[in-house]
C-alpha cells in the first residue's frame, strides 16, 4: 500500500492504495467521488476524463501512484456552489444527455476543449475533438450543439470582460 | 397548455445531478462491511467440466468465500427462463434447454458463468478467479445459426434436437404461394441482419445485501423494470419471497433492452450474500458486457415479395433463421416472432404473407430485444426489398412504395395486427421535401465531378409499441400483463409524488411524467416529484423497454389523476358550497365554472389531510392508484431518407445528410422526443456502417469483445440529423401517444444500405457496410 496525496477540487486530500489501483478507481473508491466514472477497460469510451495540472486526461490510463502531488479536477469540483458551468449550462439547455452516464467526461472533455480552442470551435472540430468520448444515447447531435453554444457564450463573456 | 405542460421544451428536471456528478448509480453504491465479487468464467465455447477445485484460491488474500454451481444448485436455486412460450407450428412446445446461474457440468458460450470469489477488494477477487482451476473436456463449438441447423453440427441441449428450438409460422402459406405463382414479377433477396451488442454505457452492476436478522434481501441492480426482477427471481429462482426481496434500480446508465433480462450475476450475488454473510457487489467490466449482456438481432432470411402488373404488392414470403445464442434468455422468443413477423406488412397492404421462423441454439451469448427488437429485422427485411423491387421494375422507389400504403384504418394485416392511424404519405412527402429529393440529380453529378459516388435511399418504417392488451399477449405466450401502474400522492400542502412502475434511465421521466401532472392541476412542475425504481416505494409495475412508457405509463398516470381531480372536485364543492360538477380545475386552482369563487389547490389538499370539513362519508386524505392496460399497440410509422457519398479510392462512406420524419402520436416534450430520435438513428448508423459481433466461427471466441474491436458509432462518424413530426394522434390511449424510442434504430440501417447500394450501382452489399466491404463491392467481379 502506498499513500497518494492530491489536490483534488482544491482540497488536500490523501488515501493508502495498491500500487495497481488507477486514479480513477482512486477517486471513485478511496475519495468517494462517483461522478467520475469508468465505461470501458480500453481507454476508448472517456467516461473516466478528469482534468490534471490543468490538462483533460482518461483517469483510467494513469495509476493513482502516478498522479501523486498533481491538482485534480473532477465533475464535482467543476462548478461554484449551486451554480452550473456554462458548458454544464449548455448541455442542459441543449439536451445534450440522456442517461448520464458519459456525461461527466463530455463535459470535463468540452470544458478542455474551449479552454484550448475557444472562440474557434466547429461542428467538424467538436467532432474530432470529441472522437475519444462515446456516447449511446444522443448520437452526439446535441453534445455538439451544446459544446458550441457553450463556446459561443464563453466567447462573449471572455469578449465582455476585456 | 403552458410552459411546463403537454407539448413544452422543458429542460429536464434530472440534469443537475447528472451534470454535477451527483448521480446514483448502482456502482457508487456503499454499504457498511461490503465486498466485491468477479465471476469465474468459461474460457471455452462448448465444454464439459470435469472438475472445479477452488482450494487454491479461498487460501488468496483478501478472499472471503469462492462458490460455484453445486452449491447454488443444492441450495435450491432455480435455473434462468424464458418467460414468453412460442409452440412450433406442429404444436409442440419450445424447447428450453437448462441454463444454471453457474455451470458445473457443460459450459456453452465463452463467459457461462462458473463460480463467484467474493474478496476485500475488486482486485483481489479478480486475483483469486484466476486461481480457481477448471478441468474441463473442450467440444466443439458452433456459432452460426444455419451452421447449427446442418447435420453433424455440435449439439447444444439434449431437449432440443438438432440445436432447432422452435419452427414457427404466420400467416396463410397456401394464399402466399398461390398469389406468388400467379404475380407479373417476384423479388427475391437473401439478407444478414447482423447481430449487436447493445452497449450502454454503464456496464451491468449488481449489489446483494442480505440482512439475516430479518431474513431480507435488498438488490441494487441496473434494470430496466426491477419489479420484473423480483417477481422472477422470487417466483422462479427461488432467492426469496417477494416480501423478503426488495430491488432497487436506481439511476440507470442507459439500457436499450439489455438491461430487461435477470442474469446470473443478480442472483448469485445476493445468495452469495447469504452464504458470505456481507453485501456483496460486482460491477461488469466493458470485455464481460461483450461476452455476457444479451446480444441483438442475427437473422438470416430468404424473402420473396410478388408483385402485381399494375406494381401492387400481393404476396410476401420471407422464411428466417434467427440465432438465439447458447440459452434462451427471458424474451427471446418473442422477437423474431411477435416482435417481427408481426410487422411484416410494414406500410403495405399486401392482401398475403407467410413467414416462417426457426430459432436456434448456438455457442454464443444468448440474444434477446435490443433497441426495436424484431421490428429493425422487419423494417431491413421490408425496405431492402421494396428498394430492389423498385430498381427491377424500373420505377420510383418512393411512387412504388407510395402506390401500396396503406391508406384507411383501422387496417387489419394477415399478420395479427391492426393498425389504428397514419398517415404514411404525409411523411413521405415530408421527408422528400427536406432531403431536397428532386435536386439528388444535380448532386450526384457534381459529387461525379470530385470522383465521388453519391447515392440516395429511403426506408419507410412501421412499429408497434406498449405491447397489450394483456390478455392478447398473454393468448400469445406472454408469462406476464404488459399494463403499467401509477400512484399519485397528493401532499398534505399540495406538492405531489407520482409513482411509477415504468423505469427512466435515460429517457427523462422525471420531466415528462411531471409535465403531465403540471399540464393537468396548473402547479409548478418543481412542486411534482416522480419517484421509480424501487420495489419498495412502488407496487408493482413493468418498467420501461418497447417505447411503452408514455402511451401505457403515462396514461396510467392519467388514470391515477382522473381520481385524484374526481376527489379534489367533491371537496372544493363542499368547501365552497358548490356542485362538484361545475368545478374546474386551472392555474393550481379549484374553480366554480364561470364564476370567480376559487379555492386553491393546495387547501383542497390541506383539507383532504385535516378532514375537519369533508362532505358527509368522504374519506381522508388524497392519494389515488390506477392500472392501466392499453387497448391495443400504439403503430409510430415515418420515412427516413439517407443521402451518402462514397469514395470509391477508400470505400468510406460519408453520411452528406439523415432525413427523419416520424409520426409518434402526440409529444409531450419534443425536446425529449427529437434526443431519441437522435439516439436511435446513432444506433441503427453504428449497425449499418460500423458495428458488428463477430465470433470466430471454429473456436467460437468472441474477437470483438472491446470497444478496440467493436466500432461504436463516435461523434466524428455521424452528422447532425434533420427531424420533423407528421403526427396523427393515437385513439388507443388517453394521451394519444405512440412511442419515440425506438423507431430511429428500426428505420435509419435499410435507408443508409439503399443509399449505398444506389451509390455503387448493384445490391451485393452486406451490414455493416464498412470502407473494406464497399470497396471491395466496388471492384469488378471476379
């Protein structure tokens, strides 16, 4: 067992793990943060996507050993009290989930997304830039709507503040 | 009716939670003292087991107990069933062959679950199932269902005879034959409707708590309908009485039918609870959804459609063989028969039909209802051949299909079912409109002009949704009633919880089913809770798969409110000394007609709890039940048009433009409604275009087993789709609801394969149509 100590949503916290134990599992299991979730044993599906040291990676592709140290972001930590994020906003709005499930990592990976391309985002790049998530229930149609409304107003806001 | 009533946009009440991470699942699930469990499984297609020896791994660490078969058999738990009896058309029964929640003599498909190791961590128990050593004696294997049915193949029960479960018909064969002999043209076309995994997102997860001082099961489980669960697995596989098993299905991650189906895992985790004396869960990983969720589809068939001179359709005769894996899962044998031939005059008046289907065991996961369920199978069998019927003749596809609607209802098929209402024609020229039809021409020439090919087709689908009455079903084979509950409890300060035997995980009940009360009494939809999935909150009820929870559902709602408002209207008279039958009820108000005298609703409520001042005899309180069991099917129909281009360099296809119109009844939040449609065209795109099961045919090993090998349809794989609703009202239930859910997967594979086909020039093309099939359909025959 070995102890991990991460700043996740701000906070310091820690947990004793097996050395096999992935971050997401850490997360999951050892921080009680279940909103991250694991959908596939391949890397493929990115229900697992979470922010680290500011970067959206697939928590289920690093060991939580590997993460000791690092600030981590996860759905939980994404929005202020009782406020939603725009991008959680817009899917909302825009009917962007069904059943949930993916949506914690649609919405970490969108948020990364616009933090890196924002303002120049396309149907054709959300597409390609949501390539490593899977989705069942939408067929993407109001995911990608979503993502672009939600570029749109961070736009506008980041627009209004300068 | 307002902002939040019948017809509204409303934004789903259920979003925060899932967008904030405070959903429930069954995997976020944590009681005191619990364990984890992974199941040891076959790694063999067909085998004998010569002998388990689990010493090895109960001496792991963290391992509590390893269990297998013998013991969960002397316990007295009983085997899995399919609960719909289809007879062969000589009478005799289907022939069910034994399928033990953990194998201990033969296994008959990789993954047949053998043992459970229950252990500290997931880890460890992972650790442990390798450790537990199997002797087992390989047979050979088949996978394929017309390889199962030829002499000589390996033989999977010994209660059914040549792997042939049952040979069953619809339909009259003589007339069939008769008008065939006499037809000016007859197509005829083979077809593979290839076979899927349903994959939703959340993998299966089961949590078994026994509380031994009260001899109580509790099951958190991802179901589809967790009322179903328990009568099974009290009234079949012997866990435990109803009154002593309560399940919960708590938020879902997406079903898509594989999510109806009691499995292995459910059962043997609670009795391994029981026998453990911890809560014991296990979650799926993403390979074991592969190899152990039901799987979809698998038909082959033969169809012959005859056609008059004049191009009217007189005959169709289709014969199919539909693979239904290793055990009979609990519907399967409803899908390729009620479920699909049933369907089989799609749009069409065809005065005859026959089919004939034969369901068969092979060495493969078993197959059951997967988003449509036998009505996809119908609509590509149907629409393939109306397309090739249309290209043989020489005419418009869309005239010729136009030439055979059906135009007057109610219409009786010769295939049991009697449509109630469409308009067939008005989505026809709907969706022609929208894809520009009339300007295909100039595209394909210019996309000529890139060195791409460019190809348009349509399908012109039929469904039948909220499967009832009852009694019908039942006459069918049915073992259960397909009505649906609905309690509405009315506040002691007029805020409401409707309760619910239909099961959301995904489709947004807690938004529609609160629009509808809100609609109805004029309250705010923040003071109505809808509350489902849990056995003991709710009664009874049978969840939610067929697209049945609005037209049978909902309407039970409707039924519990008539009560409820009948109620409320006797006691706003009294209070206002009225006769009930001039109150209305409007914007959260009891009202005397015509009059300004009104009595808020929740003081009706607050009297109808302190029962100071109630009409003479009246009971307090104000909490009504209702079941309702719908009439007849509900019948959505549309026409889907696919325009593709294909590179003939690569043999990618590329979807330009997905055309739906849909005729689904009344809508009570198009929102809602267009994200199904969006969902099930992404599901029938992935089945034409991307997604298949493929078992090697000599090993019987699944090598799609991940999503590296099985293609999910992905963002960057489809467009954004072009809807529009030509809806006629259904006059089968008081909503007038048809059903949404499933009808973009039953529709959208034959348009896409018809606009590929039209692209490359011939029919030769198979499902799914990827870039290396299309390629090679490309080059000349050699």
């Amino acid at each position: 067992m070995t102890k991990v100590t991460l700043t996740v949503n701000g906070r310091t916290m820690s947990g004793e793990c097996e050395d096999r134990m992935l971050l997401v599992h850490f997360i999951r299991e050892k921080l009680a943060l279940t909103g991250t979730h694991v959908g596939c044993d391949t890397t493929q599906c990115g229900a697992c996507v979470i922010h680290m040291d500011g970067r959206s990676v697939k928590s289920c592709s690093i060991l939580a050993v590997q993460a000791n140290g690092s600030a981590i972001t996860t759905i939980e930590g994404l929005s202020a009290q009782g406020e939603l994020h725009p991008v959680q906003a817009a899917f909302k709005e825009h009917h962007g989930l069904q059943c949930g499930f993916c949506t914690p990592g649609m919405v970490m990976t969108a948020v990364d997304m616009i933090n890196r391309r924002g303002g120049s985002l396309t149907e054709e790049v959300v597409r390609s830039e949501l390539e490593g998530n899977i989705c069942r229930c939408t067929g993407y149609h109001n995911i990608v709507k979503a993502v672009l409304a939600a570029d749109a107003e961070m736009a506008a806001g980041r627009q209004a503040a300068e | 009716m307002g902002v939040e009533g019948i017809g509204a946009r409303v934004a789903r009440k259920e979003d925060k939670r899932f967008l904030t991470g405070k959903g429930r699942y069954t995997d976020d699930m944590v009681v005191p003292g619990m364990k984890y469990a992974c199941f040891v499984r076959s790694p063999h297609a067909h085998a004998k087991i010569r002998s388990i020896d689990v010493s090895a791994a109960k001496a792991m660490p963290g391992v509590i107990d390893v269990l297998d078969g013998k013991q969960l058999q002397a316990d007295g738990i009983g085997n899995l069933i399919c609960g719909w009896m289809v007879h062969s058309k000589d009478g005799s029964p289907m022939k069910m062959g034994a399928w033990r929640p953990l194998a201990h003599e033969t296994v008959r498909y990789v993954g047949d679950a053998i043992a459970i190791v229950v252990a500290d961590s997931s880890g460890e128990a992972r650790d442990a199932a390798e450790a537990v050593e199997i002797d087992y004696e390989e047979l050979p294997a088949v996978t394929e269902a017309l390889s199962a049915l030829e002499g000589g193949a390996p033989q999977l029960h010994p209660e059914a005879p040549g792997n042939l479960i049952f040979d069953w018909q619809i339909g009259d064969p003589e007339a069939t034959d008769r008008a065939i002999a006499s037809a000016a043209h007859v197509t005829e076309i083979e077809l593979v409707n290839n076979r899927l995994s349903p994959n939703p997102m959340e993998p299966r997860a089961t949590l078994g708590i026994y509380d031994e001082a009260e001899d109580h099961y509790t099951c958190y489980t991802t179901s589809q309908n967790p009322h179903v669960a328990r009568l099974v697995m009290s009234a079949f596989y012997n866990v435990a009485p109803e009154n002593k098993l309560r399940v919960i299905a708590p938020d879902v991650g997406g079903g898509f039918g594989s999510k109806i189906y009691i499995y292995p895992e459910e059962i043997v985790c609670l009795w391994a609870s029981r026998k453990t004396g911890v809560p014991v869960k296990w979650t799926s990983d993403r390979t074991e959804a592969f190899l152990t969720d039901a799987h979809g589809r698998d038909h082959v068939s033969k169809v012959k459609m005859a056609f008059d001179a004049d191009n009217r359709v007189i005959a169709l005769k289709v014969d199919t063989v539909a693979n239904l894996g290793a055990y009979m899962s609990l519907f399967s044998s409803a899908v390729p028969t009620y479920l699909y031939a049933t369907l089989l005059s799609g749009q069409y008046a065809i005065p005859a039909i026959h089919a004939n289907v034969r369901t068969v065991y092979t060495n493969t996961v078993p197959v059951d209802a997967y988003r449509g369920a036998g009505r996809p199978e119908a609509t590509y069998l149907l629409e393939r051949t109306m397309e090739t019927a249309a290209r043989e003749l020489g005419v418009s596809p869309a005239e010729l299909r136009r030439k055979n609607f059906i135009r007057t209802f109610p219409y009786q098929t010769p295939v049991i079912m009697n449509y109630d209402a469409g308009d067939y024609e008005a989505s026809l020229d709907a969706a022609m409109q929208a894809a520009d039809w009339a300007g295909f021409d100039s595209r394909r020439a210019s996309a000529a002009a890139r060195g791409k090919k460019r190809g348009i087709g349509m399908s012109c689908y039929i469904e039948a949704c909220g499967i009832a009455p009852s009694a019908a079903v039942g006459s069918l084979g049915a073992g259960v009633g397909l009505w649906e509950s609905a309690e509405v409890r009315v506040n002691a300060v007029g805020t409401i919880e409707v309760l619910t035997g239909s099961h959301s995980h995904g489709q947004g009940h807690e938004t529609t089913f609160a629009q509808l009360v809100a609609g109805r009494l004029g309250v705010p939809i923040d003071s109505i809770n809808i509350v489902h999935g849990d056995t003991d909150k709710v009664q009874m009820g049978m969840g939610t798969y067929g697209s049945r929870s609005g037209a049978v559902g909902m309407s039970a709602v409707v039924k519990a409110l008539d009560k409820v408002e009948a109620k409320a209207k006797k006691i706003a008279a009294h209070l206002m000394e009225a006769d009930e039958q001039d109150i209305v009820i409007e914007n959260g108000e009891l009202k005397i007609a015509g009059t300004d005298k009104t009595v808020p609703w929740f003081q009706v409520a607050l009297a109808a709890y302190t029962a100071h001042n109630l009409p003479v005899g009246m009971e307090p309180g104000l909490k009504e039940t209702a079941f309702y069991d719908p009439s007849n099917f509900t019948f959505p129909a549309g026409c889907y048009i696919a325009e593709v281009e294909v590179d003939p360099e690569t043999g990618k296809t590329e979807i330009v433009q997905f055309v739906a119109a849909d005729d689904f009844g009344n809508i009570i939040n198009p929102m809602i409604v267009e994200g199904q449609v969006h969902g099930g065209l992404a599901q029938g795109i992935g089945q034409a275009l991307l997604e298949n099961v493929h078992y090697d045919p000599d090993t019987g090993q699944l090598l799609t087993a991940s999503f590296m090998d099985y293609a999910m349809p992905r963002a960057d794989d489809l467009p954004s789709f072009t809807l529009s609703h030509q809806n006629t009202p259904c006059p089968g239930n008081p909503l007038g609801i048809k059903g949404c859910g499933e009808a973009g997967a039953i529709g959208s594979p034959p348009a896409l394969i018809n606009a590929i086909t039209d692209a490359i020039g011939h029919n030769r093309l198979t499902m799914p149509a990827t870039p290396m099939k299309v390629w090679q359909a490309l080059q000349p025959a050699l």
